[in-house]
C-alpha cells in the first residue's frame, strides 16, 4: 500500500513540473509574440515569470535562459519523438510508424501559427529549436534503429532521423509562408512522403525477434 502511494506521490510531482514547466513556457512565448521580434531582448525573467504566476526562482530551477523556455513546447515535442516511435503497433512498417508518431507529436494538437512564426523567424530561437531537434536525434534513431533490426550504430538509423528532423522544419516553414490554410498535418505528411520512399527501399530486413 504504501509502495502505491509512493508511485502515485511521484507520479504527481512529475504532473505537476511538467505543468509548471509548460505554464512557464507558454507566458514566455506569449511574452515573445507580444514584444515581436526586435522585442526579445525586452522579455525578462522577472516579466515571464510573473505572468506565469510563479517566483523567479521557480523560473531558474527550470530554465536557463529566455530562448530556452519559449522554445521549450517544441523541444518537448521533439524529445519524445522516439518514445512515440516505440509505441507504435509491431507490426507496423517503418514509414507508417515515423509519419504517425511524428504527426501525433507535432501537429496534435496543431501548432499556433504566431508562436510557430516568432520562433522560426527570430535567430536566437531558432538556434534553441535546432539544438533541441538534434539532442533529440539521437533517441529517435536508436527507435528506428530498433523497429527496423538494424544497428544502432548503422549510418541508415541516423541519417533517417536526421531527415525526419529536417523535414519537420521545412513543414513548419513552408506551412507559414506558403499561404496555405491547410491543417499542418497535411504539409507535414506531405514533407515526409519526400523523404519515406527511400526509407522503404533503404530499410534493413527486421532481425528475428524484431517488431516485423
């Protein structure tokens, strides 16, 4: 019983930063869209912080700069790309599983526009999104790598991970830009159906006691 507790006590906790972390992140891109631009340098911790409702310190224990908590919805979304490969049905074919897990993470719920343009026509936060999409390379291609019986050392899990992050920000920049008013899971499937007919051609046959 008190093993329960326990597990449920953490399960909260984790709830509830994760929710902190997100009410921060929000005020800080709401911030952002509202100072524009030429306006980043004028978001301050304090300015963030309050309009998150928590203390400047609550701030510090979760983010160390202002580009890293309004980039931290996309890097989130970016981090669990492969936790959201490895979900998928086993029986799944590779490229099915990708588009899906990486429209589930990206375009559900979609995107806000104003948030998405700030982030991708602002330097600074641009650079913070980059870095988080490569950090998270790394987890997706052990994923591929995984559902696909190759090794993980193998060139073809990385550099398909590699596109697969590239091919997200084109759809992101192509979806602001283009004019369309199309949902932005359309573009996106349409970005990785570029990109999946080689990775149906270059897969690797499973392994045996590998997801088929």
């Amino acid at each position: 019983m008190l093993d329960g507790d326990d597990g449920e006590t953490t399960d909260m906790r984790s709830r509830n930063k994760q929710a902190t972390r997100q009410a921060i992140s929000l005020a800080a891109l709401g911030l952002a869209i509202e100072r524009g631009p030429g306006g980043l340098a004028l978001v301050r911790v304090t300015d963030i912080a309050a309009a998150a409702g928590v203390s400047p310190r609550t701030y510090n224990n979760y983010f160390s700069s202002r580009e890293e908590a309004i980039c931290a919805f996309q890097a989130d979304r970016a981090r669990r790309l492969g936790r959201a490969l490895r979900s998928r049905p086993a029986g799944e074919p590779l490229d099915q599983a990708v588009t899906a897990a990486v429209i589930e993470q990206f375009a559900v719920p979609e995107p806000d526009k104003a948030g998405l343009r700030m982030i991708m026509s602002t330097p600074e936060l641009e650079g913070e999104a980059l870095k988080a999409f490569t950090m998270a390379e790394g987890p997706l291609a052990e994923a591929i790598a995984e559902r696909a019986g190759a090794d993980p050392g193998d060139l073809f899990p990385g550099v398909i991970a590699a596109a697969v992050a590239g091919a997200v920000r084109v759809a992101g920049r192509h979806w602001l830009v283009s004019g369309t008013t199309g949902a932005f899971a359309a573009v996106l499937r349409d970005a990785l159906a570029s990109l999946l007919p080689a990775m149906r051609a270059a897969a690797p046959a499973p392994r045996r006691g590998s997801p088929a």
